[in-house]
C-alpha cells in the first residue's frame, strides 16, 4: 500500500465501527489483575482489569486509548475474551503477532475476526497499538497465574 488512498482503504468501514462501538469498556471495581500497557511510537494505553475463575477469564474491563486500528482491535478482544484461557490469549496474541509481521494465518476462534486488520501490515508504527489489547490481557492472566503460585 501507498499514498493517501491506500490509507483510507485501511480504515474500513468495518474499522471505523468496531472502534466506534468497544465493548466492556466499564473498568472492574474489584479486579484480580490490572494491567497497563503503552505503545511508545504513538502513545496509545490500553488498561485491561479482569477476573479469573477456574482458569478462565470470568469478567473482563478495559479503558482504551488508541488509534482507531487498536480500537478496532481492543473491541474484537472485548467481544470474545471472557471464558477464555491463559493458553488461548497468548495463542491469540502470538497469532495476531506473526499475522501482522510475517503476514501468518488469522488468529484462531474466537478472535478470527482480527483478519480484518491485516491490511495494517504495511504499517509497522500501527502494530504496537493493536497489539495492546492481547498483550495487557497476557500479561494480566501471567501476574494472576504467578500470584496463585505464590
């Protein structure tokens, strides 16, 4: 992709409506793990609060500050995480990874609707923002497997 019109066939109308409508966007009033995480190139936070209950994720809540393609993405994540595992968010998270970087297969169920952003491989400054959203919840699921260790 190049010029401004391949920029505007980036944000799709499918996009620009999953960033207008992101679900659990109400923060948990009494989390087990809380995480917060910046992308440094453009500034963008996302902060995931979530509960676990027998390994999966039970409630979910998330402040999203991003561009419209991490909004795109934190709403996916937002529509499908709860009952999700440990296992699967990272296998999600590692999929979206190699889809955006090494042009890999789409994420599997129930976050194969991040195919709709690969046309954002081209552009690596947008990568860090859409990933927030999987990472915060990895790295969340991570702090509250170590602290039922502990």
């Amino acid at each position: 992709m190049s010029g401004e019109s391949d920029l505007i066939k980036l944000y799709s109308t499918r996009i620009l409506g999953l960033a207008a409508d992101i679900p659990r966007q109400d923060r948990l009033a009494d989390p087990d793990a809380t995480v917060k995480r910046r992308a440094p190139l453009c500034g963008s936070t996302v902060t995931v609060d979530l509960r676990v209950e027998d390994g999966r994720i039970a409630d979910y809540g998330q402040e999203v500050r991003a561009c419209a393609l991490g909004q795109a993405a934190a709403s996916i994540v937002g529509a499908n995480i709860v009952g999700c595992t440990r296992e699967e968010v990272h296998a999600a998270r590692d999929a979206l990874k190699a889809m955006l970087k090494e042009d890999g297969p789409t994420p599997p169920a129930p976050f194969a609707d991040l195919e709709v952003l690969r046309p954002a491989q081209e552009y690596r400054n947008r990568h860090a923002s859409i990933l927030l959203s999987l990472e915060a919840t990895a790295e969340a699921m991570d702090s509250r497997r170590q602290s039922d260790c502990a």
